[in-house]
C-alpha cells in the first residue's frame, strides 16, 4: 500500500498531466509559430504553398513535425525507466519499514533509526510528488532524485545519528529523511567544515536569471535545473525545451526570454523603460514595427514614446532607437512575436 500511494500520482500525471502539458503547448503555437520554431530552433525548411490544399498540406506537415518531435524529447516512455528504478527502491524499502512498524505494534518494541530513515525519506518523496503532479511541474529528473532521496536514506540517517545520543537516533534519522538533498548537503558541509576545520562554502555569486521580473529563487532553480544560468544562455535559449524541462507555463516561458533578449542589449536600462511600456524584446519588436507604421496616429505615438524612454534611461535616442532595431531584428525574437 506505501508503494501504491507512492506510484499512484506518477501514474496519474502521465494519464492526465501529460497530456494536458502537451496540449498547452499545442495549443499556445499557431501554425505561423510553429514554423517559426522549427526554422529557428531545428533548421528546418518548408515549402511555400500556393495553393489551399497545398497550404493545408504543408500546415499538417508542420503539426506531425512538431508533435512529433515533443513526443521524442518527453514523451511517456521516458519516463518508464525512472519509474521502474523508483518502484524497485521504494518496494524493498516499504517492506523493510512495514516489518518493523508490524514487530512495534506485536511486540512492543523500538523502532530502529533505519526504518525511522527510511520512513522519513518515503514521507518527503511522496509529499513532493503529489505536490509536483498537482502543479504539473514533474519531469524525470525529479523521479530519479526522489529514488536517489529514498536509496540513501538509511546511511545518511546513520551518519547523522552518529554525532548525537543514541536515545535521539529515531527521531533525528527520521527528520533528516524529510529533508531535501539541497539542505542535506549544506548541513553537511557545515558539519564538515566545523569538525576538519575547514571554511568551504557554496559558490555565493549572484544569480543572474532571478534579476529578471517575476523570476524567484524556486523558478531560477529550475531553470538552472535546465542547464541556464545567466541571462544570455536564457535569452537564446529554446522556449519549448526549456517549458518543457522545466515544467514552467510556456506562456511565462516566452515573457521571461523576452526579458532576456532585452537584457542583453539593455542590461539595468531595462527596469526604467518597462515603465513605458517596453518589457522585452516582444514589446520592443511591437515598437519597432509601430515606428515604421502606415498609420500616422501609431507612427506618432511611437515616438512620442521612444525620446521619453530615451531620456528616462540616460540613454542617447540614436543608441536606443539602434538597439530596438537589433532587438526586432533577431530571429529569436521573431519566434516570440509570432509565438504570442
């Protein structure tokens, strides 16, 4: 029953949230963004239909090519070899702690730090993957760090109990299982450093990508989860593999590339012209396009706007107005354009 309660929602979310995460990426593309992508992302070309069938020919072709290339990166197979090795842990692991917690209730007896660990463990995997599955922020990597979390539980239980009273031993092994690998690991190496004598620490550079608005520590974590860790690597990135890696909305995926791509070419201006209006590279590219706008009423509401931005940025207009054209003009921020 443990290992059912731990399986189920893993199970349930490739029934349900699956699907449902692929359909939200589907469905944020139109047909334009996608072709966008694929030539962009995949250096891929289609032809240009003339007539409707053909057209319609080349869209389905674009849709069987896009889909299919969501479900090779993350479709549901990949997660069947994470499972399995989850399954195989947690099933030993359970039936060690049910014989134990049976013997305590028969006989009376104390539960030893090993099945206090393990139980530990099991509690923090499970609360976190009905948490995940409920968000559906779960890929495989976080299926194996839950096997990894229960697969040590017992030695680093043991090593903890170790520093203290044996009386204790249940009690601390139970509430280091519930803690995650990253507090294990700082706690560690603080133990480390005070017993050796040591001043190790974790690397305390700033963290480029939470500089961006709306982005936090949790959403920089799994971004940085996904191999991205300053502004640059964000900013051509790829917006879908990075959804789905990360799990994050694609939605909330394209605002913070689009900040990104900005960045680069604004750095700290950035924060000023979002008060006029220029968020990102998206915005910006809307800028751009109304500065060369037919419509007179646009046309001169754009630049009524770009000396003021300029001015409240302490940046000169000529420079401004040449770092939208660059901004516009990458192909990345194409993509956005189109995606949105």
């Amino acid at each position: 029953m443990l290992t059912v309660l731990l399986i189920q929602p893993l199970c349930n979310f490739l029934l349900y949230g699956w699907k449902r995460k692929q359909e939200e990426v589907n469905n944020s593309l139109s047909p334009g963004a996608k072709r966008t992508y694929l030539e962009v992302f995949w250096n891929q070309t289609f032809a240009e239909g003339k007539t409707p069938e053909e057209k319609d020919a080349i869209a389905d072709e674009i849709d069987k090519e896009f889909s299919h290339l969501y479900k090779r990166w993350y479709g549901r197979k990949r997660f069947i070899t994470p499972i399995s090795i989850l399954f195989l842990i947690a099933a030993f692991e359970n039936f060690y702690l049910s014989s134990e917690l049976i013997q305590l209730l028969t006989n009376n007896g104390e539960l030893s730090s090993a099945a206090a660990a393990i139980a530990g463990a099991y509690t923090f995997v499970t609360w976190d993957f009905f948490g995940r599955v409920q968000r559906r922020n779960l890929v495989t990597a976080d299926i194996l760090r839950g096997a990894l979390r229960m697969a040590i539980a017992v030695p680093v239980g043991f090593a903890f109990t170790a520093l203290i009273a044996k009386g204790l031993g249940p009690f601390i092994a139970f509430a280091v299982g519930v803690f995650p690998l990253d507090t294990i690991k700082t706690i560690l190496r603080r133990l480390a450093n005070d017993k050796l004598k040591l001043e190790l620490g974790a690397d305390t550079a700033p963290d480029q990508v939470a500089t961006l608005s709306g982005v936090d520590r949790s959403i920089a974590d799994r971004i940085e989860d996904a191999d991205i860790t300053t502004i640059p690597q964000l900013a051509w990135c790829d917006p879908i593999q990075l959804s789905m890696r990360s799990s994050l909305a694609f939605d909330y995926v394209v605002d913070i590339v689009s900040q990104a791509l900005a960045w680069v070419y604004l750095a700290d201006k950035l924060p000023v012209l979002r008060t006029f209006g220029l968020r990102g590279a998206f915005e910006m590219k809307v800028l751009s396009d109304d500065l060369a706008s037919k419509d007179q009423d646009v046309k001169a509401k754009a630049e009524a706007v770009l000396p003021v931005a300029a001015a409240a940025a302490n940046i000169p207009l000529p420079g401004l107005m040449y770092a939208l054209e660059q901004i516009a003009e990458d192909p990345a921020t194409h993509f956005l354009y189109d995606a949105s």
